[in-house]
C-alpha cells in the first residue's frame, strides 16, 4: 500500500473518459475539492473487459454502481461502452443530484436509474461498481445486499484510497464471498476484485438497534449512518440543553439527523411537539425513522431525505437543533456548516432559535451572528461549544 505505479494491462490513464468533466454541483464546491479521484478512474480501467462483454452482449441492465461521489462511475461507464440500464445509488442527496446534473450537461441523462439501497439495486446484477466507505458496517450492509441479489457469477470492482482501506475489509467481504483479489495499488488507490457470493453468507441484519441508558432511548442505524447506534459526544452535550430551548415550540427541526437521537429526545421530552428529521443521507433518513418507531415516537416525527431544507418553506420554523460536520468527505472543510447555518436562517420564522454544538476550536460565533442573528454561548466543555441563535429579520 506504498502507491507503486501501476502499468497493468488496462493502464487507468488511457481510460478514454474526460473525468474533469464532471462537477460537484450543487455540492459544495472548491479549488481542494474534486468531483472525481484516482480510485474512479481505477475502477473504471479494471472493470472495462467486463463492461465491454456486457455491452457486446447486450446485457444492458446488469451493472449497479454503489458509492458513486458525483456520477464518475456511472458516467464512465455508459460514456465508454453505451451501457443503459445503469441502478445507481448513493447515500448523499448532492452525490445525486449532482449525477444528474452531470448527465443532463453530456447527454447521458437517460442511461441510469437511481435507487434506495435495498436488493433490487443489485437483483441480478453481473457487474458491480463501489468506491468503497471508510466504514466496516456499511461495507457489510452491502456486501450482504450483493450476495443475497446479484447473479452468482457477479464481479465486483471495489476501490479506494490506500489511507482509508485496511485488513478489515477484506474480513468483512470474506463473510461474503469466496475470492477477494487486492490489485496492485496506483497513484494512491487500490482495487478489490470480489467474485463468488457464499451461498452460506448471513443475512443482513440492519438497520442495527442499541439501547441508550443515558437517554432511554433506543437509537438505531443503518451501516453508513454517522456514529451508528452510539450517541454521539457533541449531540450528549446538545441535549442537556433541551430544557432551555425555545418552550412554546410546536414544531422543531432535527437539521442532519443522523440516526435521529436529536428528534428522538425533544419528541419524548416534549410530548406537544412535532419534529422534522432530516438529512442528505438516505441511510441517516431511513435510521431516524427507524429510531422513531423503535421509541414509539412515529407519529410526532416525520424523515425527509432533504439538502440544506431546500423543501422547507421559508419563515416555517419556530426552532432548529444543529450539530453539524465540519468534513466534506475526508476534506476538513467550514462550507457544509456554513450552508446549514444559511439554511437555518432560511427557514426560521422571527425570534426562532437554531441551537447548535461544534467543535470548540471551530469559533463559529460570528458565522452564526452574521448568517442567523444574534449568537449567545450557552455552554463549552473541553471539547464543544454549544450556541444558540435567534432569527430577528426576515
């Protein structure tokens, strides 16, 4: 895992498809952030014999791609070999909206479909397509979902960075299938040919359900939900704030709602009020909803699978609980909080409040003050601030 160069038979630079074509939009977008890295391009160059065989075969329909950022798996490959037919799913919302956005610019809006992440995205797919996670528990979702679904002599062409991949992996796939092959690693990726679904592979068992003591919550998760069934250590600090968030709330937004702990403990603790859940993440969405009905709590607690509350009314919320990434993917980067933070403000109505917790280092006060409205620090330990702040204009 050294990043020796590799010059194998299907050497990724002469892959044929312009991959600084893409866009991240409407992502967050930047000079050190990119819509596509080697591991695509990887990907690309080592499925291409199975793509063309399916392509000559009129196999069209046989190819799912999982883990696709911005549409660069996809796109490549019904660029390269005219496939249609193309089952697509990717866990954020701007990952989607921003294939499609790219599709539509080359005319390739008509080759893929996009999918929740269950079997039939993989229902008798020959070829499999997957920037892999970071996350042992989301790889495991899908592998199990591959297994179950495709077709037994499916190849799976998985890829990602050598700082990101790690032995684990390959006992996590093990579980699943029968032949793993690790590729020589190029310009920092790797690739993993995965072949031989176990007839004997376990069943997948999400979205996971844990007990919370602390909270006496059940919190559950689905395999690329951040933080899993745990609580997470800023959202602890958030909530013993509830008490003084704005009383005469009746409706409240859980803004990134994660496995929708946030929703989960303002709509046991405040029996009167109902609360939107929502995220970009499909497996966040789905884990809240999870968490709702696991607490008895479905019918005060709506999920909506949302970017930044583009779907919300403006002027539309008394209150807004916010613990937000300072990450876009593996990049530190402010520009996803920064558009929560306008997002808030949006859609708070006067003298609604957004409470937010963030990392102490981070000193998001006067974002806070000039994007939402006057900001008071209510709290700080050793690790996080938490900030409430009221919208006075329109």
């Amino acid at each position: 895992m050294n990043g020796t160069q590799y010059l194998g038979p299907t050497d990724p630079e002469t892959g044929g498809f312009d991959f600084t074509a893409l866009r991240r939009f409407p992502d967050i977008e930047a000079e050190n952030l990119f819509a596509h890295d080697a591991t695509d391009e990887l990907i690309h160059a080592e499925a291409a014999d199975a793509l063309a065989q399916l392509a000559a075969t009129g196999l069209d329909g046989s190819v799912a791609v999982v883990g696709d950022r911005y549409g660069a798996l996809t796109l490549a490959a019904a660029a390269t070999h005219g496939l249609t037919g193309i089952r697509v799913h990717q866990d954020p919302l701007s990952g989607e909206l921003a294939l499609a956005a790219n599709a539509e610019r080359l005319g390739l809006a008509q080759s893929f479909t996009s999918a929740p992440l269950t079997g039939e995205l993989f229902a008798g797919a020959r070829v499999v397509l997957w920037q892999l996670p970071r996350g042992l528990d989301e790889i495991a979702e899908v592998a199990a979902l591959i297994a179950a679904h495709a077709d037994p002599g499916v190849q799976v062409f998985a890829g990602g960075r050598v700082k990101h991949m790690t032995l684990a992996m390959n006992t996590v796939l093990g579980k699943y299938f029968q032949a793993l092959v690790p590729g020589r690693a190029w310009r920092k990726s790797r690739l993993l040919t995965v072949a031989g679904p176990r007839p004997d592979a376990p069943a997948s068992d999400f979205p996971h359900k844990e007990f919370n003591d602390s909270l006496g919550l059940w919190l559950c998760a689905h395999g690329a939900t951040f933080a899993g069934t745990k609580l997470d250590i800023g959202t602890r600090f958030l909530l013993d704030f509830e008490p003084d968030m704005r009383r005469d709330a009746v409706t409240a937004i859980d803004l990134g709602c994660g496995n929708g702990t946030i929703a989960a403990a303002l709509a046991a603790a405040r029996p009167d009020l109902h609360v939107s859940a929502t995220d970009q993440s499909a497996a966040a969405v789905a884990s809240a909803a999870a968490t709702a009905e696991a607490n008895g709590l479905a019918g005060r607690i709506t999920t909506v699978r949302d970017d930044a509350l583009a779907g919300f009314e403006p002027g539309s919320a008394q209150l807004v609980v916010l613990n937000p990434p300072f990450h876009v993917g593996a990049t530190v980067h402010a520009g996803i909080a920064l558009k929560l933070f306008d997002a808030a403000a949006r859609v708070l109505a006067p003298g609604g409040e957004l409470w937010t917790v963030y990392n102490r280092h981070l000193d998001y006060r006067a974002q806070l003050d000039a994007r939402v409205g006057p900001t008071t620090i209510t709290g700080r330990n050793s690790k996080f601030t938490v900030a409430v702040s009221v919208r006075t204009r329109d």
